[in-house]
C-alpha cells in the first residue's frame, strides 16, 4: 500500500492506494500515530483503496481513537463499496463520518 500525503494546514489529507491489510498495516499505523500528532483534521481519501483486514480496520480504530481523544476529526471519503461493506458489516459505518 501506498500512502500519499497532502498538506492543508490544519488538515492533512491521506490518499490511501492498493491494500491495507496485514502486511501493510504496521506501516500504516506509524504514518497515522505521526499525522494525529501532526493535524487537527485528517481526511483519508479511499478512492484508491481495494481492499481492507481486519488488521487494517484496527488502524483505521486507532487513527480515530486518537483524534477523538486530542478532539480532532477524522474523516472519510471516496470510499469505494467493497471496502464500505466491511465498515457496515463490523459496525463502524456509524461510528466513522464519511463524504
């Protein structure tokens, strides 16, 4: 998986690409620990994310564990319907904020 970053201020914005799964996730979760630090908002853009682990929903938990405590935002976008149906499938499509 691939990680692109855009900057805006207060908000960085992450374009995630390809898979966020076991093997990715660790690497993940280290960008994701440094952006909560980073940011008040974080957007991450899954247009380009096929597919989605349980390991990578752990990371996704994690990204907004954090904000939520530092009161920042998490949102996401563009998420594609097979990665969509897994958030719904374990209950985080209501507890995400999704555009």
């Amino acid at each position: 998986m691939d990680i692109k970053l855009i900057n805006r201020g207060t908000t960085g914005e992450l374009i995630l690409i390809g898979r966020l799964d076991a093997n990715s996730a660790p690497e993940a979760e280290e960008i994701f620990k440094e952006m909560i630090e980073r940011f008040d908002t974080i957007v991450l853009n899954m247009e380009q994310l096929d597919y989605i682990s349980s390991a990578g929903l752990r990371v996704i938990k994690i990204i907004h564990m954090g904000m939520k405590k530092k009161n920042g935002e998490l949102v996401l976008t563009k998420v594609q319907k097979m990665v969509m149906e897994v958030f719904e499938m374990v209950g985080f499509a209501g507890l995400l904020k999704f555009e």
